[in-house]
C-alpha cells in the first residue's frame, strides 16, 4: 500500500489538482475516500520530508470498502492502485447523470476520427481528474488477409497490464521493458477460426493487434510477473531494465499521431525493491 500511496502522491498534476481544486469541486458529494487522500497528501506536505507518516486514516477507509485490504499483510500492489484510482474516480466524477446506452457505428469514419468519437463517447460517462491523468486509449485491430479490409475497436484503460514474453519464462535472467511492451503489441494471426470478414463477406484467415492509441499524461505499466504452469502458478524473478529517462513510446502507437507520455510508474506484484524501480520515489518520499 505504502508504493503505491508514494506513487500517486508523487504525480505531477494530482498533487496540484488536490491541492487547488478539490475541496470546491466536492460540492455536497460524499467523497471519504478522496478525503482521506487529500488530509494524507496535506500531511505529507506539512512533514515537508521530516520523519514518517502513517496513512492511517486512509486506509480505514479502504478496508471499510474491501476487506482484502483490512490486515497488514503485503497487499497485491496492483489490485491496491486500482481500487484507489477507480473509487476516487467514482468520487470525483464530474458527470452525474449518464447519458444511455447508445450503439457505437463509427466504422466507415476515418480512424482518428473513430479514436475521437470513442473518446467522446467515454467522456460523456467518465471525467475526472483521474482520468484526465491517468486514461489512454488502446485501439484493437483486426486485418482481413484475403482483401486487407481493416476493423478497428477503442478502449480506454487507467494501467496497462502487461504479460512478459515466452523467453523470460524459461530462465531468470534480464529482460528490457521494451520486450514486454513488444510483446503487447505483437500480430497474431488467427487461422481457419472462421472469421466472417465485412469487406469481402467471407470465412478468411485475419490478423488481430492491440496497440496504444492516445496516451496518458501519466502511464501506469504493470507487469504481470505471475504465470501458469502445467502444476502451479508460478512467479517471475526476471529483472526488467528501462532507461531511467527517454524511453521512446512512439513505436508502441504505431498508427496514432497523437501520442506522448509525461511519466512513467512502473507497478509490480512483489514488493518495493530495486527491481521494481520504485527505489528512487521511496527514498524522495516523506511517507518514510
Ligand atoms: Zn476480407
């Protein structure tokens, strides 16, 4: 809990956006959550660096809401950072009323026409500093390999989870950040699953990718460092490596020409260690 609350506490943007707006934005809401949030991150403020706080408060909150959170054992980092960003989302959130359901039928506009329409769509629904911050867009393609017709399908995400490639199952060694994200994105042809293609209207082999479409100020990567084996689930101890700046994202986007990225916070299931990269954010931090 304690990586995680350091990470959010240290994103540019919601450390001034609490500070300047949150109390008038909450109006007659009920936002205990992002309450406790903002009496901690004035604490930390006030601790200006000198000795320790202990979150306390918030985490009361949080275990009223999922028990899983209620010990003090090590909590799964990523579920944790989900939840906060999802409930003070729904604390936050600057629409009230949702607008109904409504068929999505973008196909024949041009792509970044349909990545905007999407956007809208999402926004209409969900809009707060949470996700001005923290949502991207992943765009899904599927590719006819008999005509080439292309369908395409938006979603947006607060963090991107992420599998590691099969190579660093068969040994501990090293692999980059960019081989996960590689990965992520990676064809994958899908044979005789008799796909009915809507350019040509027939059963055709097709070929399917995930990339990201529009980034978000800050990126949220999680590495999914467990897996699967024959007997049991079984967890990685491969070091991943990533330049500590300058890490190009680009090619992760490859047919958008909206992307960018601010900040990087790497997640992992295990706990604050070097290898995680959250050492150099725990020793800035005033949480102790
Ligand atoms: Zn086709």
């Amino acid at each position: 809990m304690n990586s995680i609350l350091q990470c959010v506490l240290l994103s540019p943007g919601l450390t001034e956006w609490m500070i300047t707006k949150f109390q008038a934005s909450q109006k007659h809401r009920s936002t205990p959550l992002s309450n406790s949030f903002f009496d901690l991150l004035s604490t930390v403020r006030r601790a200006n660096g000198a000795g320790s706080v202990t979150p306390s408060d918030l985490k009361t909150q949080v275990s009223r809401t999922v028990s899983q959170f209620s010990g003090f054992g090590q909590q799964d980092a990523q579920e944790f950072l989900r939840f906060l960003l999802d409930r003070m989302h729904d604390e936050l959130n600057r629409v009230t009323v949702k607008p109904k359901y409504q068929e999505m039928k973008f196909e024949k506009h041009p792509v970044g026409e349909q990545s905007e329409k999407w956007a809208q769509y999402y926004r209409q629904r969900d809009d707060s500093i949470m996700t001005d911050l923290f949502e991207g867009q992943l765009m899904s393609r599927v590719g006819c390999l008999s005509c080439n017709h292309q369908t395409y399908a938006f979603d947006n995400f607060l963090d991107l989870s992420i599998d590691f490639p099969r190579k660093a199952t068969r040994f501990t060694g090293t692999i980059s950040l960019e081989d996960c994200m590689q990965k992520f994105i990676d064809v994958e042809k899908i044979i005789d699953a008799g796909y009915k293609c809507e350019g040509c209207k027939k059963p055709v082999n097709v070929e399917k990718d995930i990339t990201l479409y529009r980034f978000p100020k800050l990126l949220v990567i999680h590495l999914k460092r467990f897996y699967h084996s024959a007997m049991r689930r079984e967890k990685l101890n491969t070091t991943v490596t990533f330049p500590a700046k300058g890490l190009d994202l680009r090619k992760y986007a490859p047919h958008s020409s909206k992307c960018h990225a601010e900040l990087i916070v790497l997640i992992c299931r295990s706990s604050v260690s070097v290898k995680c990269g959250l050492r150099p954010l725990r020793d800035k931090s005033p949480l102790g």
